[in-house]
C-alpha cells in the first residue's frame, strides 16, 4: 500500500546497466527470437505437476513490467485447486455457450473458424494452473484513500506479455481465454470491485497429442509489421 508522504521524486543512479558491442546485441536478439518463435499456443493439456515455485517466479518477473505513474495495476491470482479451477470452467462455460449461440454475432464466429474453438473449456480443469490476470482501476492510500490508476490496460499488457514469455521461457505451455463478461472471476476468487478480470491463463505442459492450428503458424512478415525511418 502506497504512503502519501512516499510520492516525491528521488534520482537514483542507474542499477544493472549493460554494455553490448553491435555484434553482442544481435547475437543476443536472435537468440531471443529463435526461442520465443517456439511458443505455442494450445488447447490440450497434460495434468503433469507444475511446482508452485515456477508460477511464483514467473508472476515476479511480470511484475518488473513497466506502468503508468509506476502504479503497477495488477494482481495475478494463480490457482491449482481442483474444485475452485471446476468452478471457474463451469462459470466460464456459460458464458462461452452465450458468445456462440448468437451474442458474438456472424462475423467473428467466421473469424475464429480457422482456430477450431467452442464452448467447450476442458483445459481449465486439465491444466495445472490458471493464472486470472485482473487490472486494478484505482488504489487506495495508506490512510484509506482513493487515487486513479493511469494507462491500466497498456500497463496490464505489457505485464501480461512478459508473464506469457517467462512462462513459455520456462518451458510452460500456455492459452489465453477471454471471456465475455468475467465478472464472475471477481465473486469465484473474491477480488474487490476496483479490480476488473482482464484474462484467465491456462498453464502447463502440452498433452502428448497436443495441436496447434495451421493458420497460428502463419506469421506476418517482418515488411508487413515494421516500419523504419532512419537517420
């Protein structure tokens, strides 16, 4: 919790600075992109144990990511339990059954064909955890207080994209389920109202017959995704 008096400025001098020669940076940058060109995305999963300890890592590395005004609005709520994951999947069901019966209409449902989904979670009681990501609107003082959050959802993505990359980095499996609305997520697992549920993760190893869509193959090229001016 955040004291008033805490909120005044104070340069530090840089911690952990890097120094890489041209050579050094793109070596280390392919070696990056060769690695998270093998994430994958899917949609079965092996029940295999996944230790608590990874997941908390993996959450304090996302916490590094940088937010607006430094507020960090995030919280991450992990779950292996059984019957409360049984729950969420019940919960989330429903309104995925909602969503394909007619509520995301014709346009999107032909957008998702190619992708092979339904209403059907399983994967939220097969894998070993889920990761219910939430994007805090507002916090509150230490003297009770309440003071606005800035920039939530680009704060919240950043984070997000760094915990899928830990994970991934890890050797975790992961799948991003969205859906519409999750304030169901707040009741299940008793977040306060200044939260808003942003994503649930599945999280764990891929089942031995997993599969992946062709088309989440075809990637964009580098022309198509950049643009460069340079000096």
């Amino acid at each position: 919790m955040i004291s008033k008096s805490a909120l005044t400025y104070q340069p530090l001098p840089l911690p952990d600075r890097r120094d890489f020669n041209d050579a050094d940076m793109l070596a280390r940058a392919e070696e990056f992109y060769e690695d998270v060109r093998t994430r994958h995305t899917v949609r079965q999963f092996s029940d295999q144990r996944v230790d608590r300890s990874v997941i908390e890592t993996c959450v304090r590395a996302a916490g590094t990511a940088p937010s607006g005004a430094n507020q960090q609005p995030w919280h991450f709520v992990a779950i292996s339990n059984p019957e409360l994951k049984h729950k969420i999947r019940l919960a989330a069901e429903d309104e995925e059954r909602r969503f394909y019966d007619g509520g995301a209409g014709e346009e999107w449902i032909k957008a998702l064909e190619p992708i092979g989904t339904d209403a059907s979670k399983p994967h939220l009681d097969i894998a070993p955890w889920l990761i219910v990501i939430f994007a805090q609107r507002w916090g509150t003082y230490d003297d009770g207080s309440r003071y606005k959050h800035y920039y939530v959802p680009e704060s919240v993505g950043i984070a997000t994209g760094l915990l899928i990359t830990a994970l991934h980095h890890a050797g975790l499996s992961t799948l991003t389920h969205t859906p519409n609305p999750m304030k169901f997520l707040n009741e299940i697992l008793g977040r306060p109202e200044a939260e808003k549920p942003i994503m649930i993760l599945a999280v764990g190893h891929p089942a031995e017959d997993a599969t992946v869509p062709a088309i989440a193959k075809k990637k964009k090229p580098l022309e198509e995704i950049l643009s460069v001016f340079e000096g």
